[in-house]
C-alpha cells in the first residue's frame, strides 16, 4: 500500500472512531511521546550554526511546527552532557529545552514542570552546536503534560481551552494521569502529549489511545 493510500486510510479510521466518540467520560484522545528537543530564538540559531543559518525541515509537526535535520548537545552541572537533542522549528522569540526528569538526574539539574513558554525561574542550560554554543540563564523545563484539540474536537469533547481533565489508559498497567490541560487551536491534531518517563512508567507506546475523563 502507498504511503499516501495507508495515511488517508488513517485518517478515515481516527475520523470514524472520534465521530462515534460521546462528551465526557470515554472520548479518546491518541498519544503521542515526546522525547527532548530545543526550541531556538534565530539569535542562538546563528551562534550555533553560523551567522545567517536558517533551520532545515526534517518532518512536519502541528501547529506549523516541524521537527529540523539540526541536532545539539547540552550540558548540565559538572559538564554532564546529553548529544544528539534535536532542534524543533520554526525558531521562536525565546529558546526553551524540554527534557524528562530522567534527563534532568542525568545533567545533574534539578528542572520544574512547566507549561510550554512559562520559563521564568525555570532551569540553566548550556547548548553546544557546530559553530558555537549558549549559555541560558534560564528556560529548561520538563513539559507538563497537556492535550492538543482542534476547535471541532472539544466541541465533541465537551471541554474548553484551558480545561483541566483525568486521562485513563486501558493496558496492563491501568494509568490515569490528572491535572491534564486541553489546549485548543485551528492549527491542532488531536493529540496527547506526554514525556518519555510518563510512556516507559506507565507502558504506553506512540499512538496508543487513552480516554479524557473530566477531572
């Protein structure tokens, strides 16, 4: 089967289950695992890369994000150092690391759990690429887990930007996570996110499915 018939294929069988899906209890959400990445400000792009560098697409992402061919080192305490972090774009205002807490043990820094953007007080970082590295005085976080929706999709769901919700995982270790923030935009897939700690603990693989239920 073709690359394009198995993705329209996909697409038909998500659209059919979330349209036969009932608000509240039970609405399923796919998973998807995220592992450590790098937002960059095009300001640290060019330190790193190289005066004038411009990110290259790998793959694209939602919400006209896309996974680059640029990966990176960082560095911890004590010159603990993780390689090969890949680099999402496109570059934002502000550079942001997001990390597992399994990570954060490994640099030897102790990082909080935060929304996306919320890097105020949040911990130091080094990165090092080809042609240079930077030093943040702060923005390394490990993601708080969340939910992205198109408007559509929390219509169905009966729940509303900024919502908190309980997600349960019907598998051998019978998970449910809390405190789960629905986030809502035009340009969202339905998707879970959740870290690489939260998957391994709780024997979830990318693209298994878990129902919202309303906290």
């Amino acid at each position: 089967m073709e690359r394009q018939e198995l993705e329209s294929l996909t697409r038909m069988i998500v659209a059919s289950i979330q349209k036969n899906q009932k608000k509240g209890d039970g609405f399923l959400v796919p998973v998807g695992v995220s592992n450590r990445h790098i937002h960059l400000s095009q300001a640290d792009v060019e330190t790193l890369f190289g005066p004038g560098h411009q990110l290259t697409k790998k793959k694209e992402l939602m919400g006209g994000q896309f996974a680059c061919e640029e990966c990176c080192t960082i560095v911890g305490l004590k010159l603990r150092a993780i390689e090969n972090v890949r680099v999402l774009g496109p570059a934002r205002k502000a550079t942001q690391v997001e990390i597992s807490s399994t990570d954060a043990r490994k640099l030897g820094i102790s990082v909080p759990v935060r929304e996306s953007g919320d890097t105020a007080g949040s911990a130091p970082i080094a990165i090092v690429g080809p042609k240079g590295a930077v030093y943040c005085k702060e923005g390394c976080i490990v993601a708080a887990r969340h939910i992205h929706m198109a408007p559509a999709d929390a219509a169905r769901c009966g729940v509303s930007d900024g919502d908190y919700v309980s997600v349960s995982v019907d598998n051998e270790r019978g998970t449910t996570f809390d405190r789960v923030k629905i986030r809502v935009d035009e340009s969202f897939t339905l998707e879970m996110h959740i870290d690489t700690d939260e998957a391994n603990a709780s024997e979830i693989r990318q693209g298994d499915y878990a129902a919202i239920r309303r906290s």
